[in-house]
C-alpha cells in the first residue's frame, strides 16, 4: 500500500493539519540546519531568532499532527463491523457496553502494518536515535552543549516527530494484514 492509497483515506481537515505538520517540520528543520551549518561558538541575533523559529515551527508540527490524530476515526472494514456485532451478541455483551463485564481493555492486534506505514516507525526510530547521539556528544563536551549539536538535535527530534505522527495518523486508516 503506497503513501497515494493510504492519502484518500483520511479526512479532509486530517489532510491539511498533516500537511501543516510537514511544512512546519521542513521549515523548523530548514531554520535548524541553518543555525548548525552557519554559526559559529556563539549565536548571532539573527541565529538566535532562527533557532527560536526552529522551536515554534516544532510545536506548530506537533500540534498539527497531534490533532490530525485525535480527529481521525480508525477505519474498520465491513467484515470486521460484522464479526464484530456477532460475536458481542454470542458473548451477551448489554446495549451500550463495549465488551463483557471483565474484559473491556482487551484490545485486538492481530496482523501487521503495510511496509509503508512501518517505514514511518522505522524513520521515527531513526532520527531519535540521532537526536540521542547529539545530545550524547553535547554532554560529553567539556563546554557543555554547542550551538551547532543543540541545533541538530531539534532536526532529529523534528524528523522524530514527523515520522512518528505520520506514523500514528496512517495506521488509523491503513488496513492491516492479517496473519495467516
């Protein structure tokens, strides 16, 4: 399943809060990597403004996502609906409830995320790790953290974010394989 098949899922409002989300991680990773790339031991006025640039486009990208992820429904095929209905009838589960007396937090995950969806995870995965290695090597520094790893770790943690988010909102409406 390609990113075009998994994009006409979502609902219209989802769609431009993710589209927000990414132009704001851009813009924050653009401002970050400007301030890693050309400042020097100490920040100008006007690197320290795209720094600051760099932290708000941040929190614009998560917001964005986040809500995009909260005003999102999961998806659920007909057959599942179905099997669904069937089987809370079988159990005896009363008009209104969700599951039997007992076993309301039982949540089903049986089958796995189309590779695509999982890429996102995998990246999310990825660039925190990044994040975690400059923060390492800023500790490690005798001076403390620099400018230029302080930077790069809000890059990694705005790829993070919008991996890790994008994430969240395609496995909401991507349809799961089921194990065989």
């Amino acid at each position: 399943m390609t990113m075009s098949e998994v994009w006409p899922l979502l609902r219209p409002l989802c769609r431009k809060l993710a589209l927000l989300g990414w132009a704001a991680s851009a813009a924050g990773m653009a401002a970050g990597l400007a301030v890693a790339i050309a400042s020097g031991t100490r920040l100008s006025p006007m690197m320290s403004n795209l720094q600051l640039v760099s932290g708000l486009c941040m929190a614009v990208s998560v917001g964005s996502f986040v809500t995009a992820a909260a005003l999102q429904p999961r998806a659920r095929s007909q057959a599942q609906s179905q099997t669904r209905s069937r089987a809370r009838s079988q159990a005896g589960v009363e008009r209104g409830s969700i599951a039997p007396r007992g076993r309301e937090l039982q949540l089903d995950y049986t089958g796995e995320f189309p590779a695509t969806v999982q890429a996102f995870l995998l990246g999310s995965l990825a660039f925190l790790a990044g994040a975690v290695a400059f923060a390492c090597a800023g500790l490690v520094l005798q001076s403390g953290p620099s400018v230029q790893s302080v930077a790069f770790c809000q890059i990694f943690l705005l790829g993070a974010a919008a991996s890790g988010f994008t994430f969240m909102l395609f496995s909401k409406v991507a349809p799961r394989h089921a194990e065989r």
